[in-house]
C-alpha cells in the first residue's frame, strides 16, 4: 500500500528586539547564564508584565507580510504546565484570538507552484534553555531566554514531504529577514521548527494519528527528523500496531526520534485569559502604518529582475532570495548599469567564494565598489576575464583594491591598436609558413597564429582585437 504523509510546522521565530516581550531584560544572545533576567521574566510573586510595543508591531508586520488578516481585537491566554526551565509553571501565549490569522506562503515543487496555509501567527513568550552535561548525569538551567519574544507561526497540514516542508522554512525565513523582525539563525536558536506529522493512505480523506517532535533547529536535521518519522509510522501501521499520538524528541546523532511524552492538546493545558495583560485593539490606521514599511519581498524583486532588468528567472530568484545579496546587487548595477553581467559575476563568482570561506549570506566581504571597478575594467578592455577573476578573488578576501592590484601585478592589457599591430607584424615575420598555409586556405593556421600572437603579447590583449588586426594584416 502507497501511503501519503501529512506535515503541518510550527515555527517559532525569535523577534529581533532589544529587551523582552513582558520586561526590559536586554535579549542579545550568548551572554553569560542567567545574567538578563529580573523579577518579570522569572515570574516572582507580585511582579507584573507589560507588552513591548515593538513585538506587538513585528507580529502585525509579519502577518501582513504573509497575507493574513489582523485580529482587531486581539489577547494574551495563560498556558499551564510544569517544566524545569519555565519558573512561573505558566506561559503567557495566545490560543482564542490570536494576531494573525489566514496567510499564505506560495513555494516551488517538482510539480509546480503550491500555497501553504497559515492558520495563525501567535505572539508568545520562550522558555529558559536545559544544558544537559550526560558525563556527569547533571542538568544545568540557563533562564536568561526567558520572556524572549516569539512569534508562532502554525502552517496548515498542506505539506506533503521533507522537500516542500524545507522550501517552506526556506521562504519564511527569506520573508523574515527581508523585514527585519528576526535573524533566522537557526544555529544559535533564534528559529526553531515542530513537526507535525501523521500517514494515511493514499486516496484516503481522514488524517492518521500525529505525532509532534519539537525543536529541529536545521532544516537538515528537520529533513532527517521528517523522513524517519514518516517511515516508522508506516513500518507500525503494516505490522498491525496502533500509532500513539506523543511528543518526540530528535537525536541527529544516532538519526532516531525517542518519545518524551503523550502527545498535549489544548485541554491538557487549562488555558484562559492572562489576568495580567489586557486585550489590545488593533486599528486600520495603525495596520496602514506599519503596512507601508514592509519593504519589496523576494517574490515581487524577482518579477521585476525579470521584467525590468530581463535576467534569466533561476538568476533572479537566487539574487531575490537573499536580502544582502540582492542589496549588494542593486548597488552594483546603480553605479555600472550592466545588470547582466553583474548579476552572472553575483550567481557565480560572489556565490563560489562564499561557499567556499563559509561565508553567510548576511555579511557579503567585498564591496560593490570593487565589482563596479571590475565589471568598468573589462567593459574598457583594459583586463580580460581571467585577470577580472583574479582581482575579484583578491578584493573579496583581503579587500584589495582591483584597479591598484591590475596595476601592481602588470596585468592590464595592451589597449593601444598601434601598439599592438607592431607587435603583430613581428609575429607575422617569424611565422611565414603559417602565413602561407593560410593564404593557401588552411584555416587551421590561423588558430596557430593567433596562439603566437597572444603568446608574444603575454595574453595582455583583447583575443577579438588580435584576431581583427592579424586578419587585416594577413590580407594585405
């Protein structure tokens, strides 16, 4: 039997904020343990929170970046439970009237273009972080994550593989990074995924039993996690057994998830409205307001690269799909005007030496500047390609400037036709037979003349300049 698998994430986005959701705590990451914390974030009796404007504003700034439409009136709920690094028992987060509802996020598949529901985004508040030292069986508890802001966004069930449920991560952080509400940094935590997941078989209607496994912080990792999951469920349902509806954990290590509990529904957690938060009403204006500075999103700058620029669609998706790449793109072709070729030297060169430095996408080393000097070297004949990617590879990792470093190295070209055809001549002189084997119609020769030409002027010319004045000179 053929089964099909049904995914529906949970993403939570860490907001890119200077203090926390309900407190002043600063939220930078990487200091010391429980360093930023204060009576709010650790919930002491008689403390009491306060909505930090600017999460409010990333919440609606995201959901109206994915299409959905704002609660008007909008609150905070209280979810009940225990766990070690949550000191209150409790998290403030938002069942009932959450602040975003209805989007869309439009990915690519191998069969095409597919939209993905959101079913709502929701602001909340993290938990502490567990560190857990197995050599020496003890558990450590970090609180300073506390109280830092997240946004919740929950896709509907409309995903179908580990593919599409990647490119769907792949869109949303491109989106979240292009209007700046997180860093995406999976790598540091600050955007985590939960899958959720069931089988049923194909053709059928009603979805299998689901399991959750929580905090896939790659999306290799989510990949892997997805796939595993998938197959033992299969492997269960054509051995008889019942899949049990539980909340995983991921091991990338050994490549197998591990139960840590029944699976929690809504109930289970005794929700109702946070006393301490009153609700928030959300008008027209303010949406209009903060609609205005959501900026061009990756979908709309890769139509008018193709439109307006007339690059090739894989190029202008790859460029579009980075904010800094696409800036520093956009820079380069305001001062050159050549938007081909800067983008073919953006996909290719840009993106090899990136790769291989294991540089992000969010600090591109070189400068615009340095690519327009290039792309204007080459556009002047004063250097050929080979050189231009010399002087690139140089600027991009010691910041050289390319024109001082053409001219400290010898390396620009013979531009003087005068010049040239000097040389030329000389070559002619000391290569007869060949110039009689190409007056006589072999036409080899004249490949042969031309590599002792280029070879006389140390490859510092224009090959179409040299094959021009050679012809010329060779039907005289």
């Amino acid at each position: 039997m053929n089964y099909e698998t049904v995914i529906g994430l949970e993403v939570h986005a860490e907001l890119s904020t200077k203090s926390k959701i309900f407190c002043s705590c600063p939220t930078g990451f990487g200091a010391s343990p429980n360093t930023r914390v204060c009576e709010v974030c650790l919930g002491l009796p008689g403390s009491l929170p306060v909505l930090n404007r600017k999460v409010l504003e990333y919440a609606v700034k995201t959901g109206l970046a994915l299409g959905c439409d704002i609660t008007r009136l909008t609150r905070f709920d209280r979810k009940n439970y225990f766990y070690p690094d949550l000191p209150k028992a409790y998290q403030i987060s938002q069942l009932y009237l959450p602040v975003c509802r209805d989007g869309v996020i439009r990915i690519e598949t191998k069969n095409g273009k597919k939209n993905i529901g959101i079913r709502e985004i929701h602001m909340e508040e993290d938990a502490g972080k567990l560190i857990h030292d197995g050599s020496e069986n003890l558990t450590f508890i970090d609180f300073n994550r506390c109280s830092i802001p997240l946004l919740e966004i929950v896709s509907e069930p409309d995903l179908r593989s580990a593919d599409e449920a990647a490119a769907y991560v792949e869109k949303l952080i491109k989106i979240l990074k292009y209007i700046e509400v997180c860093d995406c940094k999976m790598q540091e935590g600050s955007l985590r995924v939960d899958v959720n997941l069931s089988v049923m078989p194909e053709g059928e209607r009603v979805f299998g039993t689901r399991t959750e496994t929580k905090n896939l912080n790659s999306l290799r990792e989510m990949r892997r996690a997805i796939n595993y999951e998938a197959d033992r469920q299969i492997r269960l349902i054509e051995s008889g057994k019942k899949v049990l509806g539980q909340t995983l954990r991921w091991d990338d290590g050994k490549g197998k998830s591990t139960a840590m509990r029944k699976k929690e529904e809504a109930a289970d957690y005794k929700y109702f409205p946070e006393p301490d938060l009153p609700p928030v009403f959300i008008s027209q204006e303010y949406t209009d307001k903060i609609k205005a500075q959501i900026p061009e999103l990756p979908d709309g700058k890769a139509q008018r690269y193709v439109n307006e620029l007339g690059l090739s669609k894989s190029d202008a998706v790859i460029i579009a799909g980075s904010v800094e790449i696409a800036d520093f793109y956009e820079r380069v072709i305001k001062s050159c005007g050549e938007y081909k070729e800067a983008a073919n030297w953006v996909t290719g060169e840009l993106l090899r030496l990136m790769k291989l430095s294991g540089v992000s996408d969010e600090r591109v080393p070189v400068s615009p500047e340095s690519l327009v000097e290039i792309i204007n070297m080459l556009k002047s004949g004063e250097i050929n390609r080979i050189v231009a990617k010399q002087a690139f590879e140089e600027a991009f990792l010691n910041k050289t400037n390319p024109r001082q470093y053409v001219i400290e190295n010898n390396l620009l070209l013979f531009t003087d036709a005068e010049e040239i055809r000097k040389i030329l001549i000389t070559v002619l002189d000391e290569n007869q037979k060949s110039v009689s084997d190409y007056k006589s119609g072999k036409t080899s020769a004249f490949g042969y003349i031309t590599g002792k030409a280029m070879k006389a002027l140390n490859s510092k010319a224009p090959v179409k300049e040299v094959q021009k004045i050679l012809k010329e000179l060779l039907e005289q």
